[in-house]
C-alpha cells in the first residue's frame, strides 16, 4: 500500500471523476519521481482531446502527445487527463493550446525536457498539426530541445488518426 508521501500532494486519484467544462490548470497535480537521477522519457496520448475555435465556437479535436523527461517531480495521469477535458469549452486557437498546455506543465513539474504536439483532424479540408518543446536553461536538455525542433517533421511518420 502507497503512503502519502509516495504521491506527495496527490488528490484526484481513487476518486469519482467530476468533469470540469472550463479551462483549469488547477487541475494538474503532481508527485515526486522516485528516480530524479535517471533519464527517461514518459509519455502521454490523448486521442479525444478536444477545443473551440476562438472564432466561429466549432469544435476541434486532436490527439495531443505530451513527452517529458522528469525532473523532481512527475505530472499525476488522472489530474492531467482532467486539465486536458477542461479544455472542451476553451476557445483559443490550435497553437495556443499547445503552448498553454507545455508551459502549464512546466510550471507544474519544472521537467528537464518536454515536448507537446497537436495532430488536429482537419476542418475546411486543413489540419494543423503544432509542436512546442522547451529544454532548461543552462542543460544539455536546452540544445537538445532546438535539435529536436529544427528537425521536427523532417521525416514524418504516418498519421493514423485521420
């Protein structure tokens, strides 16, 4: 059995999940790597991430893939599953969210690398597809993370999910 300091301050977990229909970044809980002197990657996909269009209030929907390296502390599945659906009524545009969702999540962890990328379904006969990266300061994860962006796509893999 897990004690509380295992899961740090952890509180959405092993309980009824309540839906919030407005952008919260509250939601988003976390806890202590167990393994802060290691290099790893975790990744997460939301295959029915969904948002409005800024202008016209339509939906938009995504598979959004969030990949990080974990400093001290580790975003919480659930929480972030929740901050992710908190988005449905969130109006801003595809890039935004991206971003938003990167720099809550650095704000949360404070994570060696992280990356967020947006595979959009087209609407209009267009998709868009962003990617955000960051990489701390002063690390081999800051020039790994422009390595990563100046390369991005080069080379892309083949899109299943439209």
């Amino acid at each position: 059995m897990r004690n509380e300091n295992e899961l740090g301050s952890v509180k959405a977990l092993g309980k009824k999940t309540n839906y919030g229909f407005d952008y919260d970044p509250s939601l988003l809980e976390c806890f202590p790597n167990k393994h802060p002197g290691n290099d790893y990657f975790v990744k997460f996909n939301c295959p029915e991430f969904t948002s409005l269009c800024p202008i016209t209030g339509q939906p938009d929907f995504a598979t959004v893939y969030i990949s990080y390296v974990p400093g001290e502390k580790m975003v919480e599945s659930k929480s972030l599953k929740l901050y992710l659906f908190s988005f449905r009524n969130h109006g801003d545009f595809h890039e935004d969210c991206m971003n938003i969702i990167m720099k809550d999540l650095i704000k949360l962890m404070d994570p060696k690398y992280i990356e967020v990328w947006g595979k959009f379904l087209p609407r209009g006969g267009l998709s868009i597809d962003p990617y955000c990266n960051y990489g701390r300061k002063g690390t081999k994860w800051e020039e790994m993370a422009w390595q990563r962006l100046s390369q991005h796509d080069m080379y892309p893999e083949k899109i299943d999910n439209r």
